[in-house]
C-alpha cells in the first residue's frame, strides 16, 4: 500500500499524492491485513505496528543533534588548548554543522521536502518554488559559518529565516494540528511539535547572541 508520510490515514494501492498535503505517496512497510468484517467491502485494517510509525520519533532527530554538539564541544575543546576559545566560535562551530546536516537530508528529496514543508511554512503556503530554494540557503549558511565568514548581515539573516520558520511551527502548535516536521526531509519522519519549535527558535538566538557579543 502507499501511504502519505505526513498523513499515515491516507493510502491507496497505486502511487499517487496525498489529497491533503500534496505529498507523494510512498510504499508502506507496514504488514496489513484483511479483517473478515470487511472482506466484502474491499476494505483493510492496518496492523497497529509499523516500521514506519516505529521511525516517527525524536530519536533521529536527538541523535543528531548530539552529534553535531558532540563535534562542536571537541573543537571548541582544542581552542581552549590553543588559548582561541570563544563563545561565538563554538557557536559558528554548531550552527555549521547544524545547516550543513540539516540541509542534506532536504536536498536527498527536494519535492518531498517543498512538499511537507508547505503544510506549515507561511511563506512556503503561498510560493510552493520556496521550498526548493530553502534547503540551499541552509547549505550556504552552512559554509558561511563553518568557514567563520560571518558578517552582522549573515547572522541577522540567520535571526530573520530561522525565526520566521518557527512562526509557522509556532501556529500549528497553537492551532494543536499534528503535523510532521519536514527539517530532516522525507526520510527521517519527525513530529511536528515544541521539539521543532525550540529547533527553529534556537537557531535564531544563537544568530542574535552572536550579533549583541559583537
């Protein structure tokens, strides 16, 4: 059966898109079966355990956050050997690694990813081409802090994007609608919740700190 990654309710036995959001639909995993109450209805009862559900989780998501913080700790470990520690230079440490990872699991499926995103993203709701040029302004983030090239018009463009972003995220939480994040791509299926939220959010604090230290 196909699925909509970002609603699981909806399948159909042919690929197609998701009349909801627009997705693409992809091939569940899951094991279904037909209930004999239904047999003459056509209709199929999912098996309440999936790998597709057992993926929607923080745990990818908090793995690789560690893994960015764990390698932005070792740097900045080696600068307070070096006498250079900085605030800021841990920070461009993080957020390097932040949009460069992030950024890559987007551009793995660009459609999906414009896809999901226009769901919950204001501006992406009214310029569906928005979502394809997203991930790349993660990209060059990314290797504008990686390579410490950061004018005061990097990070308040950092503030601007990741804020703005997390208005959207902001919304949908308000409006208490579940949806899934679409920041690791379509690959890793990450819910759509506070979690997000503080993601977005802090990505903009740290262009705002990074800002006001100056």
């Amino acid at each position: 059966m196909y699925t909509c990654p970002m609603h699981p309710e909806i399948s159909q036995e042919k690929p197609g898109h998701c009349p909801k959001c627009g997705m693409s639909l992809t091939l569940s995993s899951r094991t279904e079966i037909r209930d004999p109450a239904f047999r003459h209805s056509g209709k199929l009862q999912a098996h309440p355990e999936s790998l597709s559900e057992s993926n929607n989780s923080y745990k990818p998501l908090i793995i690789i956050i560690f893994l960015i913080l764990l390698t932005s700790l070792t740097l900045s470990a080696k600068d307070i050997l070096l006498d250079t520690f900085s605030l800021q230079k841990f920070m461009h440490y993080f957020m390097a690694g932040f949009f460069l990872v992030f950024s890559g699991f987007k551009l793995l499926d660009t459609t999906g990813f414009a896809q999901g995103y226009s769901t919950y993203d204001l501006l992406a709701k009214r310029v569906f081409a928005y979502g394809y040029v997203y991930p790349f302004l993660e990209l060059l983030l990314g290797l504008f802090y990686i390579t410490g090239f950061t004018p005061p018009l990097v990070n308040l463009f950092t503030f601007i994007l990741m804020g703005f972003s997390g208005i959207g995220v902001l919304i949908k939480i308000l409006k208490h609608e579940k949806f899934q994040c679409a920041c690791l791509g379509t690959f890793l299926k990450v819910p759509l919740t506070k979690v997000t939220l503080v993601e977005d959010f802090g990505m903009a604090l740290m262009a705002l700190l990074i800002l006001i230290i100056k």
